[in-house]
C-alpha cells in the first residue's frame, strides 16, 4: 500500500533529503532550500544524514529526479540503513507510489512535512481544526491505496461501500465529510473570535509578521513583558497571541502571527487565513526579518507574497531586522569586483541601502536591533511610540521622524 507516512510515524529516523534544481536556481540556492529542510526535518526530530541534488528543467513526473539519480539515491539507502527520504517539493500521488517501489522506503514531500510540524505545534482546538483541515484537503487528491487508514478515523459499521460502490468514491466522501464538518467548525470558532476583536474597542492594532524563526516572538516577549513561546526552531508559534501592550502613557494591541516559509502549502494557507485576520485587520504591521541568514532578501519576497496571498499586501509596514548580533560579513577588497549583496557588505552599508528602501512609492521605515541582546530595543519602543500616537491622531503612521538620525 502506498501512503505519504506522517512524522508521529517516522520520528527519529535516519533520512535523506532530494531536490530537484531547475532552471533559474542557483548552486548557493540549493543548498540554501536544502538547509531549509534540513531544520525542517529537525523540528520533526527526524536525523538527517546525506542530501542528493540533480539539476533538471523540470522535475520528472514519474520518479521526481532522473532514473540515473534514482538508482544512485536506492544503492545509497541500501547500504547505509536509510529508512525515510524528503523530498523538497510536493509530490503527487504517483510520483510517491513510484518513488516507494524504486527506493523501498517511506516518502515525505515538503508539504506533508509542513503539515505534520503544524499538527505537533496546535496547541488550541482552533489550531488543531485548521491544521485537520489543511490535512484533508491534502489528501483529497491522493487517495488511491489509503482507504484502511480513513476508515480506521471514520470507524462504525457500513462505512466499505457494500452495494457495489467503488472505494475510491467511498474514501472520497469521507474526505469530503470531513473537510465539511471541519469548515463548519471554524466558522462557529470565527464567529466567535470576531466578536472578541471587536470588544477590543478603537484600540490600535499591531501585527509581528515575518519569515519563520526570525525572532517575533521574541520581540513580543520583549514588548509586551509576556511569556510568549519562543524557540529556535521553524514554526514555534501557531496561534496568533494578542498582548495589550503601553509605551509610555500610550497602549495598543501587538500580535505574534504563525511564521511564513517558502513553498508554504496552500491547504495551509486557506485554511489559516481566518486566523490572519489578526493582520488584515492591524493599523500596520512590524516586518521583523532575520538580517543575519544568508538569503533574508528571498524570505523577505516570501513574506511579501504571503501577505498579498491573504489580502494583507497594502498594509503599512514598519521593518525591523532581528539578530545583528549574528550578522557576519566578508570584507571585499578594493579589486573585487562582486557586486554589493549581504554577505559582502557591512551592516552600517545594509543599515544605509534599507533606509532608502520603497514600496509603492513610499519608503518604508526600517531599523536594526538584536531582540536577543537587547540592543536597539529603547529605539524601537520609541518609534512604536510616535507610530502609535501618530495613527492615534488620524494621520498615516510613517513621516520622516524614522529616517532622521538613526541610531542604534
């Protein structure tokens, strides 16, 4: 029977990971995706010992990589007690039937891993309910040999199809029932989440939006003088915390919303836009962004893109990047001819270049600090402040005061 495992399953298994690298997708890139994974797959507790990468145009619809590949990655698994391979995309049905024959060993697609990580972090039933839903959905279309694990959920009698029905169709309206019961159960939970942001009053609203483990919550932690989770580790925070938080005679509302990645599965997407209305609603949003990885610019395009995703795009932004106390740089010689990105550039020159950053014609006010280290907090509560008070009085939240003698 074929059958994407789940990582309640799998824990602590040794596996490898496979990537497909298609056009436009640099070497550095690769290995930057595959990093990714990598922590994914350590989240889950599961032991990452070996990657396999193959650069094709596009992936190959039977097997994912080329048959060449595949036989490479099977000798590999079978002579080192490999017993899970992830695989950096979302697969289908078939690729991962065919996959299981030709490497003898469970599957897990980025999706499914995603989503097993989002059912090990629900804590509230809100959270469960988006995380089951996202689940079904994405086994909607990849039902084909898993009808023993469904009717074990579903349980009673009659549920085989006796009539001659075929069991496909039966495994699919169990599905369907479910994701039904389950749309149904957030809309009472939305009905109800909506009248409390509506006993909030005229207070103003603050969203914490960013790429996940780039320290939001942290910086909740921080602002609020709350206990909010916090972890290093992707995914730490699922349910949106709201904390009444005031600056000197000043109060407002901060929430710390579930982190954004990179190929974030659409089932989970939809099913947590009700729980981003937490950010559709705010004044305005704190981008906070990891300024220390290497590819903080890419995560910074993801998180734009989600927000457009969820209808969130025209909010205005205030971006503060976390963690230079982490941030390493290699100083260029005067001969060096590679252009200016992170990596190459000090931070007072990255300071310089993203306090003239635009967006729509606007530039977005930004600032560096270490939330772990405390250093540029006093600034960032101060300009929150003039923020704040600032939307208070009516007017748009950012004039010039942020770009005016920046100090750390």
């Amino acid at each position: 029977m074929s059958q994407i495992k789940t990582i309640q399953q799998e824990r602590e298994e040794r596996a490898i990971l496979v990537s497909a690298i298609t056009q436009g997708v640099t070497d550095f890139e690769a290995k930057e995706y595959l990093d990714e994974l990598q922590f994914l797959a350590l989240t889950a507790g599961i032991e990452t010992i070996e990657r396999f990468y193959q650069r094709l145009e596009f992936p190959n619809s039977r097997t994912y990589v080329g048959s060449g590949k595949i036989e490479e990655i099977a000798n590999y698994i079978a002579e080192n007690e490999i017993n899970l391979a992830i695989f950096d995309d979302e697969l289908t049905g078939a690729q991962v039937r065919n996959l299981e024959k030709e490497l003898k060993c469970p599957i897990l697609d980025r999706t499914s891993l995603i989503l097993d990580i989002f059912n090990l972090r629900a804590q509230t039933a809100y959270a469960k309910t988006q995380v089951q839903l996202a689940r079904y959905q994405y086994i909607l279309p990849r039902l084909t040999g898993m009808w023993t694990h469904l009717e074990r959920q579903r349980g009673g009698r009659g549920t085989r199809g006796g009539s001659g029905e075929k069991q496909l169709e039966t495994d699919k309206r169990i599905v369907m029932d479910k994701i039904s019961l389950l749309k149904e159960q957030l809309k009472k939970i939305d009905k109800q989440m909506a009248v409390q942001r509506g006993n909030r009053g005229r207070m103003v609203r603050v969203s914490l939006v960013g790429y996940t483990n780039v320290g939001k919550s942290t910086i909740m932690n921080l602002l609020s003088k709350s206990n909010v989770f916090a972890e290093n580790k992707l995914f730490a925070t699922l349910d949106t915390t709201v904390r009444k938080v005031v600056i000197e005679n000043i109060p407002f509302l901060l929430s710390d919303t579930v982190g954004f990645i990179r190929k974030l599965p659409h089932q989970l997407v939809e099913s947590f836009k009700s729980t981003l209305d937490e950010v559709r609603e705010s004044d305005f949003l704190i981008h906070v962004i990891d300024v220390s990885h290497p590819n903080f610019e890419d995560q910074i395009k993801v998180v734009n893109n989600t927000l457009e995703e969820i209808g969130a795009g025209d909010k205005p932004i205030f971006m503060v990047f976390n963690k230079i106390d982490a941030y390493t740089y290699k100083q260029k010689s005067e001969y060096d001819l590679v252009e200016d990105k992170p990596g190459n550039m000090s931070l007072k020159e990255l300071e310089n270049q993203w306090k003239r950053h635009e967006k729509n014609g606007k530039i977005i006010p930004a600032i560096f600090i270490s939330a772990r280290n405390k250093i540029g907090i006093d600034k960032l509560r101060n300009d929150l402040y003039k923020m704040v008070s600032q939307t208070i009085k009516g007017r748009y939240p950012f004039n010039d005061f942020l770009w005016q003698n920046f100090e750390e």
